[in-house]
C-alpha cells in the first residue's frame, strides 16, 4: 500500500475557475467575435435597412431642413432691412418715411445667405456622394436653394455694394 497519490490511482484533477474579472473579460471577447464575424443574413438585413433609418440620412435631411429655415430667416431680415414704401398719398400729405437700408439687418441677413449658401452645398455634395442608383432621387430643392443664395448674395453686393 503506498501513498494515495501513487501513479496507479487516479486523482480526479481540479480545474481552476477563473475569476470574475478574468470571465467577464472572455465574455467580451467572445462577443466581440460575434459581432466582427458578419453572416450574410445580417449583411443582407443591413442592406435591407430603409435609407431614412440610417444616421446619415438622417444629417442630410436636417441640413436640408436648416438650409430652408436660414432661407425663411432671410426672408423676414429682408423685410425689416428694407427701406419703406413712401407712397404717392404719404407724398401729397408730407409724410416723410425710411428711405435708406437698415445696415444691422442687412450684415445679418448677409451673414445668414452665406451659412444658408454653405449648409446647402455640404448637403448636395453628401447627396451626390450617397446616391448612386437611378431611382435616387435628385435633389432639386437642394439646387433650387443653391441658386436662390447665390443670386441674392451676388444682387446685395453689386446693388448695395457689400
């Protein structure tokens, strides 16, 4: 009889568990795993995603969005810039009115063109990059809203001389 640790007999060998820690780190990098190996069936389910679900769809149409209400803004700076209508009546009775541009109004609707002028062509170029399919559509507001800034910038720097 020798020793119960003898090489004839078996020890049943105790694994050691990990820590927590060290489990909870295996736990993450399994699941990183999983999530770096792409199945077809996820690859086909993201492209099958609808395009107004994704972020950058969703940054364009706010941009755009942004462009529309500077426009909106310009609109109503225009109208507290600009000088008032003396009509033909105001005339006879001597009513003397506003005849000159308000230049607080005029730098702040000039400034307001220029970022509307740049928010719009950031989103046609975001556009012309993300569509490249024929059923894309176009964007012509976006082109619309283009020309209308260029022209007003280009009409307030030549008739007022900004």
């Amino acid at each position: 009889m020798g020793n119960k640790n003898d090489s004839n007999t078996s020890v049943p060998q105790r694994v050691q568990e990990p820590s927590g820690s060290q489990r909870d780190a295996n736990r993450s990098n399994d699941i990183e795993n999983e999530k770096s190996k792409m199945t077809y069936e996820e690859l086909a389910e993201r492209r099958s995603t609808p395009r107004s679900q994704t972020p950058f769809y969703k940054v364009m149409l706010t941009l755009n969005i942004v462009g529309w209400v500077g426009m909106v803004v310009v609109l109503v700076l225009f109208h507290y810039a600009r000088p008032d209508f003396i009509s033909g009546v105001q005339q006879y009775w001597g009513i003397e009115g506003d005849t000159t541009w308000s230049e607080t109004h005029l730098s702040a609707m000039t400034i307001m063109l220029q970022i509307c002028l740049v928010v719009t062509l950031i989103s046609i170029i975001m556009r012309a990059r993300r569509n490249r399919r024929r059923s894309d559509s176009f964007g012509v507001n976006l082109f619309i809203l283009f020309g209308i800034a260029a022209i007003s910038l280009i009409t307030l720097a030549t008739t007022l001389g900004l």
